[in-house]
C-alpha cells in the first residue's frame, strides 16, 4: 500500500473544456504520448505493424491486440512487495476487433480462415513488461520472458462448481475441465494476491444456435439463431477451432460437437502475468453473465473474501461473492475463488439494500425457484444460469452496471450505471430513478458491519447529464467543467480521488453537448467533479491505472474511429496523416514530475 500523498492538492488541475478534436486532449501542465498501439509486436519473431493491415494471423498471434480495454500494472516486484514505479507489467484486454479496420480492404465473406484467425488473435489479453527510460520515456522490454499474448484460441481450464458438469462437456474436451479462449474482455479485476482477472462481456452474440429448441443457457444470454457475430462459423477453409462458434446440435453426443461451447463463456478468467506459462483458469463460482470486470473488498485476515461485479445488459444485476474460507495473507490463491456464496443486490426504495442468495443450499431462493417454476439440478445449474437466479430471488433490475471502484479508506463501492433507454416511466425504482435513461448515473453504497453482511445502505453519488443535471439531496449541479453522459469505467486511486470514463454512443458524442468520450476526476466528499481528459474521435476512453508513485497514469484509447468503412477512417489517431485508427494505450505525466491529478 502506498503511503497517502497528503502535501498536494486532491484535484488540483484546470478543468478542459469540451471538444471534438481528434486527439487526446489533457489539462495544463500535463504530457500525454501513446504506447502500445495496435499491432505493436511484444513476442515471438516481433513482428513488425504494417500500416496497411496486411499482417497475418499469424503475425497478430504476437502483436498487441485490438480494442484496449482493462488495464493493470504490476510493480515488477510486486511479489516481494516491492512497489517499483519505473518497471513493471502491463497486462490489458482486447475486447473485440473491428474488421473495417483490422483488414486492409475490411472482412470477406465466407469468411477466409485467415481473417479470422487474425480476429481471434486481435481479442484477449496482452501481458507487456515495460520500462521507463532515463528519458522518461516508457518502453517494452524486448524478449522479455513476461512478454504474453493470450487469445480467443488459448486453452483455459473450467475451475470451481460447473468443472466437468454435463453442460460444458464438448469435443474439445469431453471431460468438461477445458475450453479455448476468452472473448469480449471488458474491464478486469486484481486480486489480492497479484493476479489478473478478465471479464467476459459480450461473448453470447459470437455464438449461433439454429436448434429449434435452444437451452436456456443459451436463450437468455442472446446467443443467436441466425450466425455469429463476426460468421467465424463459417471459416473457410473449415477447422475446430472456428466451427465450435456452431452451438447447434449437430451430433448424437454433447461430446462429438459445440453445444455446450458457449456454457463455457460469461465467465472471470484468473490469469497469472508471473507465470507466462500457466493456464488461465475461468473461475465459474463468480456467476456466468456478461460480466463487465470484477473489484474486491479490502481482504482483512481470518474474514472472508468479497468481491462484486455487474451484468452490463439492460435490466441485469449487481452481485457478491463472499468466500466460504476466510482469507489468509501468507496462503491466498486462486482457491478463494472456486468455493464461496453468490449473492445479488436488492436495492430498496428506502435507501436500503439486501444481498439475495443464489445457491441450492439456501431454503429461501429454493422456495422461490419452486414458486415460480424453476428447477435448478444443482449449483453448477444455477451458476450456468446466474441470469435466472437472479430473476428468481426478486433482484433489482438496474440500468446497466459497469465497473465499480472501491473506495481506499472508507470501504465504500460505487458502481457505474451507464444508461438505459429501455426503462419506462412504471418501471423506474429509487436507485434507477429516470425513465429513458439516456445519460447513466453512478450509485454507490456501504456495508453494514463488515464486507460479508448480507445488508447494505445506498444512495445515488451523481446523475450524469447536460450542463445543469442536478443529483437529488445534494450540492452537486453538473457545469461546462464536468457534464459528461454514459459513465463506464471508474477507478478510485490510493488517494480517493474518483475516476470516471465514459462510453457515449457515436451518436449521443455527435449530436450533444458532451463532446467526445473523456475521462473526469471527482472528490468523493465534497462531489467535485472535473475533466481531465477528452479522447480522440469516436474512441471510448476505458482503463486507467497509475504506478505506486502516482507519477505515471496509463490511460485506454478504445476504438478510434469506431465507424469507420475499410476505405473511409473516420479518426487517424494516433498515427495521423490519412493513417487507419489504432486503440492504444496513452502514458499521462505531469511536467513537473509531480502527483497525476493534483
Ligand atoms: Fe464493454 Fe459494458 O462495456
Ligand atoms: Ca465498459
Ligand atoms: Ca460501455
Ligand atoms: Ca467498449
């Protein structure tokens, strides 16, 4: 833990105004240069980025991937607690890849093996070791050991409850202890033993199912019926490795095809950046959904482990995790994860909350399953079906949970709600309080007693809007300085200061008052709230973390350009000219060497 900086100011900068510009715009005072870019080589032969994307598939299996998204870095000693600011790993996702621009001339269809290849190495993971120079510049360390791609191909193990049930048996591995990849990675999550964790968001829509009668394992995730997202079924010429996104029947034998591939996505995947060589493990005791990322509870010794993490679909749920062993500094691991309680959040009118079990052992959620008609066979059963239990136990519906942040001294998490256009005037409740929910808001609440209890009290931190947006019971009245709409990414740094990153369609960028997608800093007490950043255009600006020192702040740069054809780049940042849009990661320091943000 790094002691508090307490002799600068919590939010000392100038705010920036809003604008359009297709650049990375930082306040007075502050530098900001962009690293790791798409396609940028970090392992194997290093192969270089060609401006027109006619690399391979091959060739992206060792370059930075697309679409940056969560970020971490870890201290290159952190395993001796050490907490070295000027070398370390930077592990982060790639959500997902956009074909216009990964392709020199955009995607073909049927889809040529080698383009999808190429799409399938462009999602994951990256692992960099990185390095600051005596310049103060920041470089890769080549040939680094560390150095790591993990993809949509890579074998993982299934660990916890559902490990071997029979719905996640498949060719690939009939025993059900394995599956390949991890798609759609949105925000991550670091546990209290230094690893990394990856959340898979939107992994449904890659999978297809024609079966007339789909499971609901797959009905109420939104596999679809017609063909996969990006048609990597039909890959020609044909291998296993794409036909599995054809979750149809098509054998006697739940072993002999796909099925049951998609049971084994919507899952946290604990990945080990010290050990290049070890499997990413999917810990399904977390709840299978579209998990937006994961944050902890501070672990205290002998109590439990407690983590949330939120359903980022319209209607979906905030849920805890609390460990079923207590946590022990000298021993945690990744067993903490494989046994515990899920639990998801009713949030009452009266600024109450309660955590609703969802587990066979619980009397109560097995009465209401009962109720309502639902047989869950066992807890794997309800863990593949999170979505389901938690409509069963009368969980609050909310207006899209993204990440959450926990604050450093007062234990408090806050959750990002990041719109939900799809909420009627009858169905707004008092924690999602507006019907047509265009802008989001932010929540936040406490828990009672310790991290475990099972009740909490909440309030509305801050409703996002135009210039004027008032947050009911509160001082804070949104001006030019920090309007800003859909809230997505949130990260508190060890000095309490909030951080806040949007995610506005290309639309609500275009025709507001917001500009482009930015990233905002807010005092948790007094509820200032300030931009800090405005991204190029059509970017979403997600992931932000900062070295111990808080010297450095790494910031995610996600799709610029985001609706661009293959022949018209609609950003060219950060290459410039009439360069294709690359998702990047930028590096923020402050000239005089000081405290990012203060
Ligand atoms: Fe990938 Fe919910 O943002
Ligand atoms: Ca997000
Ligand atoms: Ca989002
Ligand atoms: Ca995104």
């Amino acid at each position: 833990v790094v002691p508090p900086v307490t002799a600068v100011p919590l939010m000392g900068f100038a705010a920036i105004a809003a604008n359009r510009l297709d650049t990375v715009t930082v306040p007075e005072g502050y530098s900001v240069s962009p690293f790791l870019a798409w396609g940028t080589p970090i392992t194997g032969t290093y192969p270089a980025f060609l401006a027109d994307a006619s690399n391979s598939g091959a060739e992206q299996e060792m370059q930075i991937g697309m679409n940056h998204d969560g970020i971490h870095f870890f201290p290159i000693d952190q395993r001796s607690a050490g907490e070295n600011s000027t070398e370390g790993l930077l592990v982060m996702n790639h959500e997902y890849v956009e074909p216009n621009v990964l392709h020199t001339a955009g995607p073909v269809l049927p889809r040529p093996a080698d383009q999808v290849r190429k799409e399938i190495a462009g999602h994951g993971v990256s692992v960099v070791h990185v390095q600051r120079q005596s310049s103060g510049e920041w470089q890769l360390v080549n040939n680094s050991p560390f150095n790591r791609r993990i993809t949509a191909n890579t074998p993982m193990e299934l660990s916890g409850p559902v490990r071997g049930h029979a719905k996640v048996l498949t060719k690939y591995s009939p025993d059900g202890s394995r599956t390949r990849g991890t798609i759609n990675n949105c925000a991550h999550g670091v546990t209290p033993w230094g690893t990394y964790l990856t959340a898979e968001e939107n992994w449904a829509g890659y999978f297809m199912n024609t079966d007339a009668q789909r499971p609901r394992e797959h009905s109420r995730y939104g596999v679809r019926t017609d063909n996969g997202r990006y048609f990597w079924e039909t890959a020609t010429p044909g291998a296993d490795q794409y036909q599995r996104f054809n979750a149809s029947t098509l054998a006697a034998e739940a072993t002999e095809d796909y099925r049951n591939e998609p049971n084994t996505f919507g899952w946290i995947v604990e990945i080990d950046p010290f050990n290049p060589d070890s499997m990413p493990q999917k810990r399904t005791a977390l709840g299978r959904f579209a998990h937006e990322g994961i944050v902890f509870a501070d672990a205290v010794e002998e109590q439990p482990l407690v983590a949330y993490s939120g359903d980022d679909a319209r209607n979906e749920y905030i849920y805890k995790y609390v460990s079923n062993t207590p946590y022990y500094h000298n021993t945690a691991g990744g067993h903490l994860l494989n046994d515990g309680i899920l639990y998801v959040a009713r949030f009452n009118d009266d600024g109450s909350g309660d955590w609703l079990a969802l587990d066979v052992t619980n009397a109560d959620f097995m009465a209401k399953a009962s109720a309502a008609g639902v047989v869950f066979s066992d807890q794997a059963d309800v863990l593949l079906n999170t979505r389901l239990a938690a409509d069963v136990a009368g969980a609050t519906k909310m207006d899209r949970p993204e990440w959450g942040a926990v604050h450093p001294d007062t234990g408090e998490i806050y959750f990002a709600l990041t719109n939900n256009t799809s909420r009627t005037e009858q169905q707004t409740d008092a924690a999602n309080p507006r019907a047509n929910n265009a802008t989001g808001h932010i929540i936040r609440w406490h828990e009672r007693d310790n991290a475990a209890a099972m009740a909490f009290d909440w309030d509305i931190f801050l409703l996002a809007g135009d210039v004027g947006t008032a947050t009911p019971g509160t001082d804070l009245v949104l001006n030019a300085d920090s309007h800003h709409a859909s809230p997505d990414g949130l990260w508190f740094d060890p000095r309490g200061v909030l951080w806040i990153q949007t995610d506005m369609s290309g639309s609500q960028q275009s025709s507001g008052p917001f500009g482009n997608n930015q990233m905002l800093a807010a005092d948790p007490v007094s509820r200032e709230v300030k931009r800090f950043l405005v991204g190029p255009r059509e970017c979403e600006v997600t992931g932000v973390i900062m070295t111990p020192d808080l010297k450095t702040m790494f910031v995610n740069i996600q799709h610029p350009g985001d609706r661009s054809a293959a022949d018209n780049f609609t950003s060219n940042w950060p290459d410039g000219g009439s360069n294709r849009p690359r998702s990047a990661t930028v590096v923020i320091t402050k000239d005089d060497g000081g405290v990012i943000g203060s």
